[in-house]
C-alpha cells in the first residue's frame, strides 16, 4: 500500500491539493478491526508527515455504529461514503442487499454527530427498481443532506448472481441510453439541492475497457461525459425551440469547460441539432463570459 502512495504522490504532487488516502471497493469498517487499525496507521503516516491531507473510505451503512466509530476515532479520516444503493427495502431486499434504508438514514446521523463529511453512493437500475422507486431514493438522499454523492449504473458482471439471473431471464438490465437518462435527472436534482455530485458511472478498469467481464448494462468509460452532454443538448433545445427558424448555421457559445460536452461524444450533439432542425452546421465557440452551467445561442443567416 505505501509504495502504491509513495507512486501517486511522486507523480502527481503538483496537481493533487487536498489529496486523501481512499479505500475503496470494498466494506472498510466490516473487515477486521486490527487490519483496520492497521491500514489506517499506514495511511495516518502520510498525513502526520504533512504529505497527504486526511483519510476517507467507503462501507455499508450497517457497519456503522459507535463501536466502529471508537476505532477510526484517533486517526485523521475526514470523509466517510456509504454504500446505500437504494434507500427502497424491497429494491434492497430484492437486490439482497443485507440491509435497510433505515440503515443508512441512521449511519448518517451518526457520522454527521461526529462530524464527518458524508457520501452516499446510490445506483440507477437495481433489480426491482423502477423511474418512480429511483426519484423517491433520491428525494430521500436529498433529506438527508449529504455532502457528495456518487452514482453508479448496475452491470452484469460475469459469475455474478446477478448474472445467473440475467442469463434465467430474471433481471433485464437497463439499456445505456436508459441509464444515461435517469442519471441525468438525479444529476440535476441533486445540483439543485447543492449536494456534490462526484462521480457518475463505474471506474473504468482494464477488464471493463476489454468487456471481458460485463456482460450486459449500461456501462461505458465516458458515462459521466454522455450524463452531461445530454444535459447540454437539453439546454440547447430549450434556447433555441422557442426562437427563429434557423436557416443555415447556429452558433453556440459556452464556457471553455464545457466546449466537449456541448459537442457530445463523437460531436453526436452537433449532428443531433443539424437533423433535427434542418440546419447546415454547428459552431462550438469557447466563451469565458458564459456561466459554466449555461450557452447562448445565436442564429447566422448567409
């Protein structure tokens, strides 16, 4: 594990402030406590040297209670991510996930008297779930005011249980552009609320790029890009369906940080436009006046 950081912090000392031990994938405060104690002494190492900021991990709501608490209490860990998944017992139950949003509705009280910044990781396409199932879990993230969130898609992974229902016809994944879409609208929800939004879609790793263990759902590299590029496209509709016909070329002016996503993956937005209003091009103009959240568009007549 050090020289795993040591790597990370020689590559990327320049560009990485705060910087934070994460341990992820798995469920940090179920596993045993003395292999807790004794990652977080290695991890508190960094930070009592002044290299890295604080600590934070990721585990089940259900593992969280004062006893656990008592054990990271004297190292320097500042975030705490809980996997909820879904805050529906039957879309837990259904998925056998072991535990209850009660579960997680308690972990955050907890972590929040102690003074923890707090995550929750929810996913979009659980067996059991549907649209109005996953808005209610939203509604119930936002009431419970997080400080991040991370969204992740549900995959068939190769050997799961999940895939042997898949294969039985038990489960039916969502479809990318299924996936894509309700996370677009718990993006913009949990924007509105102000809760962080700091991931959406899975890590990419090499297996995932080879598709040697997905074998259905809506997974890509890029899913985060795909979530915001659709919400440009929105936005770009919406400006321009209530304006002019527009005859032969638009331009639209963004903030520099968003020229990609207004173009979409592959330009998709651009040809989307073109199609669908009859127009000859789409010019992406930076443009540091605009909000980073917004576009102009202006119609250019030859």
């Amino acid at each position: 594990m050090c020289s795993q950081i040591e790597t990370f912090l020689k590559n990327n000392s320049a560009q990485r402030h705060p910087v934070q031990i994460a341990f992820y994938g798995g469920n940090f405060l179920g596993i045993n406590e003395k292999y807790i104690r004794s990652l977080l002494l290695e991890a508190a190492r960094f930070v009592k040297d002044g290299i890295v900021d604080s600590i934070r991990f990721s585990t089940r709501p259900d593992t969280i209670n004062s006893k656990h608490l008592d054990i990271i209490k004297d190292f320097p860990v500042s975030t705490v991510e809980i996997g909820a998944q879904s805050l529906n017992d039957q879309v837990l139950a259904r998925s056998r996930r072991g535990h209850t949003a009660t579960d997680t509705e308690n972990a955050v009280h907890l972590l929040n008297d102690h003074g923890y910044e707090v995550g929750i990781q929810i996913m979009v396409g659980l067996p059991g779930d549907d649209p109005e199932k996953l808005m209610n879990t939203a509604q119930r993230v936002v009431e419970l005011k997080p400080d991040i969130v991370r969204i992740y898609p549900t995959v068939v992974l190769a050997g799961s249980p999940l895939a042997r229902w898949y294969h039985a016809g038990r489960y039916e994944p969502l479809s990318l552009r299924e996936g894509v879409s309700l996370v677009k609208h718990l993006y913009l929800l949990f924007r509105k609320k102000n809760i962080r939004v700091i991931r959406m879609g899975l890590q990419a790793s090499a297996d995932f790029i080879e598709d040697s263990s997905i074998l259905a759902g809506p997974y890509h590299p890029a899913f985060g890009h795909l979530v915001h590029s659709e919400i440009f496209f929105d936005r770009a509709i919406s400006a321009m369906e209530p304006t002019e016909i527009y005859d032969n070329n638009i331009i639209i002016h963004v903030h520099p940080k968003n020229v990609s996503k207004m173009r979409g993956l592959k330009n998709e937005n651009i040809r989307k436009l073109q199609k669908r209003f009859r127009i000859k091009s789409v010019d992406i103009i930076p443009d540091a006046m605009v909000a980073e959240d917004g576009l102009v568009v202006k119609n250019q007549k030859n």
